[in-house]
C-alpha cells in the first residue's frame, strides 16, 4: 500500500468524485436506518467498507472512523439535510 506522509500527499491520491458517489450511494440505501430519529447528528462513512459512524458533530463522527481507519478519507453527511445545507453547516461551525 502507498505510503502517505501527510494530510495533503493523502488528498492528492484519493478520488474524492469516487468518494462522494459512494458514499452518497450507501447513504441512500441505508438512510431509513437513520431517518427521523438522527436528525441532526452526522454520519462519516468509509466508502470501501460501508462503515459507518454516528455522533453529534462531525468532529466526533470523523475522529471515529479515523480511529479505525487512519489515513482515509471519509463521506460525511449530517442526517436528515440535503449536502448544500451539510456543506455550510461545516463552513460556518469550524474552530
């Protein structure tokens, strides 16, 4: 397997289209799981495997599944929202 030296040698060498088809695929077919009652929470999903992991915020979700998943990139979704309003959630709420 390659090895990656740093965040930014990692995101050079995924393809994050493939990601995001992916992981929007799995999210699909599995969303009733997670639809009403976690609303609101966030979902990362590790699109090779289809596992995912749950809490409330993305922070806690990604620091999930990079425990078991060091040097992957993940789709991640905040349940219940369309992606736009994922996207700006993420935007307006770093530290």
């Amino acid at each position: 397997m390659l090895q990656l030296q740093n965040m930014n040698d990692l995101a050079k060498n995924m393809p994050f289209e493939e990601i995001a088809k992916k992981g929007e695929a799995i999210y699909e077919r599995d969303k009733a799981f997670y639809e009403p009652q976690e609303n609101g929470k966030f979902l990362a999903i590790e699109t090779d495997s289809g596992r995912k992991y749950i809490a409330s915020t993305s922070a806690e979700a990604l620091e999930k599944a990079r425990e078991e998943n060091p040097g992957k990139l993940f789709y991640l979704v905040k349940i219940g929202f369309t992606s736009v309003e994922t996207l700006s959630h993420s935007i307006l709420h770093r530290a």
